[in-house]
C-alpha cells in the first residue's frame, strides 16, 4: 500500500491571554488509499488535525511537525502559493454543514464549474458536462435542474452532496471529511456515506473521516485513531473495535445507549488524569 | 390511572404550512414516553405546542385532567416545565446561575428560595460552587443541569425534554441521560421526551411514537422495538440507520 | 501593597468559582475593563473625559477669573498672554475661565440628554420589538417620523416653539435623538426574543413586561451605552450649534457653542475668541468618539464572550 499522507509528531498551539493551550499535542499517523477514522469528542483536537493538513489552520495558531508529508511534498514547508494549489486540486475536504461551505449567492452547477477551471484548463461546456457527470455520480437524480439552484433552495442531504461534488470534481487523491454527516438525518446520512464509500474505492482516494461518532466511524472505516486530549490514545482496525485496550475507547464505546441492551444507569465514563499525560 | 398529558388531534399551522396533521397522544402519570422522528416529522413542534410556545390551530391538550386554553396560567408552568435541545443557547448569556434559578422562584413567589436553589443544584450533581458562575464558565454538560435543575426548581409533575442531549459529547450524554432517569425516579415525574435516536428514546422511554411529516406513523412499546416489531416502512429504516453503516456488495 | 497582593486580588477577580454574587459581577466588570483598558486611544478618551469632569468639578478654584464680568476699560480683545493665557474677549472677559466654566454647561447638556433620550430609545424599542404586530407598528412608524427630519432641524423647531435657553434645548434634543436608540433597542430585541432562553423564561409563567425588563433590557444596555457615547459628540455639537444660532444658551451664560457664536465676528482679527471655545469642543468630541469606540470593544457581547 503506497502512502499518501505521513504526520509524525504534529503539533498545533494556540496563544491565548491565560498561556499556550496545546489542542494537538504530538498526533503520528500514517494513510494509504484507504479510509481512516479520526474519533474523538470535542476538544479531543481531531478537527484541529485536520485542519492542520489541510492548512487551515487560523494564522495566530502554530503548527510543528517532525513530518507532515503529502505524497512526498513537505506541507509545513510549502509556500502559501503551492498549498493552496494543493488545496481543492490534489487534497479535498468537506465540513460539517453544507450551509456554511457553499457559496450562497452562486448556483450550484456553477461553484462547481469555477471549482474545477481554478484547477484545471477545459472550456466551458466540457466543465459543464463534468460538473453534471459529478452530481450524477453523487446520486442526484436531476441533475440538470439542481445545477441551476442555489444552497438555499435544496436540503441538507442534497447540499452535502453538492458539496461533495465539488470537492471531487478535481479528482483529488486525498479527502478530509470533518464531520461530513453529522447535521443530516440519519437516514440521509447512510445515503451520503454511501455516496462517499463507493467514490472512494472506485476512485483510490485516501479518505481521513473525522467524527464523534465511534459507532459510525467504526462501520465505515477501515482504520481508527481514538483522540483524547490533543493526543492518539489508540489506534487500530475498525473490525477489532471490540477488543479495544484503552479505557477511554471503551468507556466510549460503552457509555452510548443501545437498542436491547437494558442497562439502567448507563455506565459513565470515568476520566483519568494519566489519560491526557 | 389517569393520565397525565393528552393531546387530542392536535393541528399546529405557521403560515400555511401544517406542522401537526391532528396528531393524538396519551401519556400516564408517571409514564416516560417518547416522540422519534427526522427533522420536520412534527416532534419538537408538538412539545412547544403543549408548552405554549407553538399556536394550536385546533384540537385540544388536557394536562392532569384540566384542559388548556390558548394562553397558559402560572399554574401550568408549575405543572409543566420544559428542557431544551440547545445547552448553548437556553442560557441568558449576562446571568449567573444563581440568577437564572432565581428567577422562576421569583416569578411564582417562593420564599425558601436559598434553601431550593441548594437543593436543586445538589440534585442535578452541581453543587454550590457553580452557583454564582456565567453560562460562559460552564461547559455543555453543566449547562444542560443547570437547564435540568431550573426546570426542576418549581416542582413540575410533567417534563418535555426536546432532544436534551443531541448537543453533548457521548460521555456526556450517558451522565446526563442517567441524571434524568435518576430525578423521574425520586421525583415521579412524567416524560415527553423528543429524540432523533431510536436508541435513546428506547433507553428512556416505555412507549413511543414515529412521526414523519407532521404525523403519526405508529404507535410502540419500547419492548416492540428491541424484538423488531415494527409495522411501518418508514420505522424500519429508522431502525437499520441507527445500526450504523453497512457496506454494500 | 505587596506583589502577592495584587496577584491574588486578581486571582480573586477572574476565578472562574466565584463564591459570592459580588465577586461574580466584580470579576465580569474586571475583565471588561482589562479589555478597555490595553486599548491606548480609548484610555486616552477616558482620560479626557476625567479631565473634563475635573474642571467641571473644581471650575471655581481653577479659573482665574471671573467668567460673566470682565474688565470692559482695559481688556478688551487681548491677545493670549501670560496674563490671561486664551486671551479675553470683546467684553473683556477672560476666555480661559470662560471655557472652564463652560464645561459645566457641556456636561450638563450632554448628561441630561442622554439620562432622557436613552431610556426612552432603549422603552420604545424593547416594548416594540418584543410585543411586534401593531404595537411595533405604531411604536416605529413614531419612529420613523422623528427620523425623517434632519436632527438640527427639528431641535430648531421645538426650541422656536417652547422657546430660547438652555433648558429647552436640551428638552428638544433629547427629543430629537432617541429614535436611533429605538432602532438599536429593537434591532437587538429582535434577535434575542426567539432564543431559547427567552423561551425558557417565557415558560417559567413571565410575564411580558418582566421579561422585557428583566431579559431583554439588560442585553440591549451595552451597545445602548457605545452608542451614547459615540453620540455625545454629536450632542455637544448640535448643542453648540443653537448656541451659536442663540437658540441656546442665553448670554452670559459661558456655553461654548454661544462663546463661538459671539466671537465669529471678529474670528480673523482675534481667532482666540472663537478658537479657544472650538478646540475645546474639538477635543471634549473626540474624547467621547475614543471612549465609545473602546467600550464598544469592550463591552459588545458579539466580541466573544470573554
């Protein structure tokens, strides 16, 4: 399995007026072309990893890495320029709620359309012909009718989509999804990952899914990396959920109510201090 | 046994649009029941609809035997008290938990109001020394019990509890789900409570109810739930999403 | 008082388990002014707002001389000296005591203006965006119809029918600038009265003029204040601006604006008779402009909460 993406020791510290609150502290991972799971809850620094991959880091924050590597191509040593070249064309990412990630004054088709000529040299119809082929390939249905509408005028399941869409239209190696489906029901969220699945075995991309959801990060993932305080307190294959060492992960696993188990308390998690150490 | 909540074909209408399609429930005293659905099913209308924060275009609700009218006496707020989905959001952001306790206390005129807001906070697990912070100071879980004990401060027999945990981590959410079992318990009290997830309506709740698009869908035990027996279409696929992602082919 | 003192007042100040009402609302007000105060310019408007209090304050120990009798025989229109440091005016009188004292007069008119057209803004606009319908309606078709005239302009009107002086120029622009505040108040009612905790309060059995009072009210009061002050310039100039029209102050009274007024006629031979009052009323405007401009920073709930 080739690798696409190599952090080692990533850092990410924000100056605030009490001192330096360190939200990632030391997170190593490596990705192939496979899908991984960023489990955390909040304040666990999971979205504050990603963002740091993808550069999105607010600019008072600092970010340190004995490695962050895409593909070979050291990120943190990237100028501002090439990031951003990367950014969209060869790395993608979709965030929580379409709502906020689209433009809300543009149509559809055509945030798609401007998305894939900032990339790459095609004339107009062609862009067109792909942006439909992509919001086909996102499994909406009309896709000539949606292309003309606006955010506002779709619902979150098919913003999400359209969304999607755009993030691949580039044909990106590697996706980061903050939290893809969390504002979408649950019914539509099964639709959206499968969408996202199906893209990203036909396609070969890398896929880093951030959620605080270990029930679904676990059915859908290949691998999962459990954070707790800025740091990895464990990772492993998303099948041996169950036979998960740390206490975290398990209390994690445990504390979340399930259909037919009876149990009345719920067990709560008991929070080591040694965790965060 | 009486009940202590219904609601006869309830119709709530926001400028055309039919919220509630004459939707009917009845809760007993001392009952958990829950309301599941999608976003736009109807569920946290028709709890703001019995909290009169939603208008009812017709249909009637009775709580403990005494039928409401369109506007609501004091005496029905110290009957009914609600728990909104928001923990950011149903905190005044320039009082201090002390004030935010106070005031229904204030409002009712109780004059132990020292001895209750004490009270109140140990219940929900606070303790005094959250008594004179700002919602600011406070992290989701807390704020959610301080919601918890406000509306606990004035005795209520009924609860509604809008979707109280959807904004809280996991962990977070099984102490508070706990916290609330443990007050329906000590307290007797009654539950509407609207979720989004099966599992937790099944967690809390003895019956419930699946609506989509402002109406009922079926009527169920918890028990009729866990065994899968379901009827509707709709209920079934409610049921397969909340077991996570699988993968096709 | 020794370092550690200090540092555990502070600590006192911003613990976050504050064990008494006081040290709760101590400490909110502490970090508000640590916000205020690492802005230079704002801290400088508050500076000058100080010092014009000062003067006001102590206007009879720190003026030399008196400011309505002058001496008509032998200073008449003197240049600024040693003697008389902004020079005197066509009566003889000394233009520094003049300005002194007419601190006074500014900060009479720009507190009673604010203590009157405030309250009424922030009343008028809560009732109007929480009750909405046709209360709201009216409130603000009342509104609109004070605004639809320049502000000058009506002050003008109302001190021409209740008639000239101090008094009643304040009256009529206080009455002139409280539409503004009604539109902030409402604009700032309409965003609050959905929210949750409105609700909550709502179901605890408020009633309405409770929960405006009470809820509401305390949420517009902030960017209520910011704007008081960033108007209090424009209060002083329109005040200034009937004096200088002498539909304000009466002579002798030393108010600035009808200090300028007198002095125009003769402003290219002996500039300090109008300069001295005009650079006062400068530097009183743009201490009040820097103030607002730092509580607004210091106070608007919008800026992160803390």
């Amino acid at each position: 399995m080739s690798t696409l993406l190599e952090v080692d020791d990533l850092r990410v510290t924000f100056p605030t007026r009490t001192g330096r609150i360190e939200a990632v502290r030391g997170v190593s991972f490596s990705l192939g072309r496979e899908r991984l799971g960023i489990v955390g809850e909040s304040g666990s620094g999971k979205s504050q990893t990603g963002r740091a991959i993808m550069g999105l880091t607010p600019p008072q924050a600092e970010v340190t890495a004995s490695k962050l590597a895409f593909d070979g191509i050291d990120l943190l040593a990237a100028s501002p320029r090439d990031r951003r070249a990367l950014r969209g064309k060869r790395i993608a990412m979709i965030l929580q709620d379409p709502k906020y990630s689209l433009d809300p004054v543009m149509s559809i088709g055509r945030q798609i359309v401007e998305t894939l000529r900032t990339h790459e040299k095609v004339g107009k119809a062609e862009a067109r012909a792909r942006a439909l082929a992509m919001l086909e390939a996102v499994q909406i249905r009309d896709p000539a009718r949606v292309f003309d509408l606006h955010p506002h005028e779709v619902s979150g399941g098919m913003g999400q989509r359209a969304m999607i869409a755009m993030m691949l239209i580039a044909g990106p190696e590697m996706m980061i999804a903050d939290e893809p489906t969390s504002a979408l029901d649950v019914t539509v969220q099964l639709d959206v990952l499968g969408i996202l699945d199906r893209l990203v075995s036909e396609r070969g991309m890398g896929l880093i899914f951030i959620s605080h959801d270990l029930r679904l990060v676990s059915s859908f993932c290949d691998r999962v990396i459990v954070m707790y305080a800025g740091k990895v307190v464990e990772q492993l294959k998303a099948s041996e959920l169950g036979r998960a060492q740390h206490p975290y992960t398990r209390g994690l696993l445990n504390c979340m109510p399930k259909i037919g188990a009876d149990r009345h308390p719920l067990p709560v998690l008991d929070r080591k201090p040694e965790w965060a150490a | 046994m009486t009940a202590a909540l219904s609601v006869d074909r309830l119709e709530v209408v926001f400028d055309r649009f039919r919220a509630l399609k004459g939707v009917s429930i009845e809760v007993q005293s001392g009952e958990s029941f829950g309301l599941v659905g999608e976003s736009g099913s109807g569920k946290s209308t028709l709890l703001r609809a019995i909290a009169g924060l939603a208008p009812a275009a017709s249909g009637s609700i009775t709580v403990n035997g005494k039928k409401l009218g369109t506007r609501r006496d004091k005496a029905f707020y110290r009957e009914v008290q609600m728990v909104f989905q928001d923990p950011y959001g149903s905190l005044h952001p320039r009082q201090t938990v002390d004030r935010l306790l106070q005031e229904p206390l204030a409002i009712h005129g109780f004059a132990d109001g020292e001895k209750r807001i004490q009270r109140a906070l140990n219940e929900v697990g606070l303790g005094t020394g959250f008594r004179f912070r700002y919602s600011h100071q406070l992290s989701g879980g807390q704020r959610q019990r301080v919601a918890i004990a406000r509306a606990l401060i004035l005795e209520p027999s009924i609860l509604l509890l809008d979707e109280p945990t959807s904004a809280l981590d996991a962990s977070v959410q099984a102490e508070v789900l706990n916290l609330l079992e443990e007050i329906r318990r000590r307290r007797k009290l009654t539950f509407l409570m609207v979720s989004h997830d099966l599992a937790i309506i099944t967690h809390m709740c003895e019956r419930l109810m699946v609506m989509q698009n402002g109406e009922a869908v079926e009527h169920l035990t918890a028990g009729d739930l866990v065994e899968r027996r379901v009827s509707k279409d709709y209920t079934r696929n409610l049921l397969r999403a909340s077991e996570g992602f699988v993968r096709t082919a | 008082m020794s370092v550690e003192v200090i540092q555990s007042r502070r600590d006192w100040l911003l613990s976050e388990r504050p064990a008494s009402r006081m040290q709760a609302r101590l400490g909110r007000a502490y970090v508000a002014w640590r916000r205020f105060s690492a802005n230079r310019l704002a801290f400088l408007g508050l500076l000058i707002i100080i010092a014009l209090l000062v003067v006001a304050a102590f206007a009879d120990v720190l003026a030399p001389y008196s400011p309505t009798f002058g001496d008509l025989k032998g200073s008449r229109l003197l240049a600024p000296s040693a003697e008389h440091w902004f020079g005197t005016d066509d009566l003889g009188r000394d233009i520094l005591s003049r300005v002194i004292f007419g601190s006074r007069w500014t900060l009479y008119v720009v507190i009673l203006v604010a203590v009157i057209a405030a309250p009424i803004g922030l009343l008028v606009g809560t009732v109007a965006g929480y009750a909405g319908g046709w209360i709201d309606a009216i409130l603000m078709r009342i509104t609109d119809i004070f605004l639809a005239f320049p502000k000058l302009i009506l002050a003008l009107a109302f001190v021409a029918a209740l008639g000239p002086g101090i008094e009643n120029a304040v009256l009529a622009i206080a009455i002139t600038s409280w539409p503004p505040y009604a539109r902030i108040a409402r604009a700032e009612t309409l965003t609050v009265r959905n929210s949750d905790y409105i609700k909550a309060v709502q179901l605890m059995g408020a009633s309405p003029f409770r929960i405006v009072l009470r809820h509401i009210m305390p949420l517009c009061i902030s960017s209520l204040i910011v704007r008081v002050t960033l108007d209090m310039a424009g209060i002083i100039l329109t005040a200034a601006g009937l004096g200088f029209l002498g539909l304000g102050a009466q002579p002798p009274l030393p108010e600035w604006g009808a200090m300028i007024a007198s002095g125009r006629r003769f402003v290219l031979d002996q500039w300090w008779v109008a300069g001295a009052p005009g650079f006062a009323i400068l530097i009183v405007s743009l201490g009040f402009n820097l103030l607002g401009d730092g509580l607004r920073d210091a106070l608007d709930p919008r800026s992160g909460d803390q």
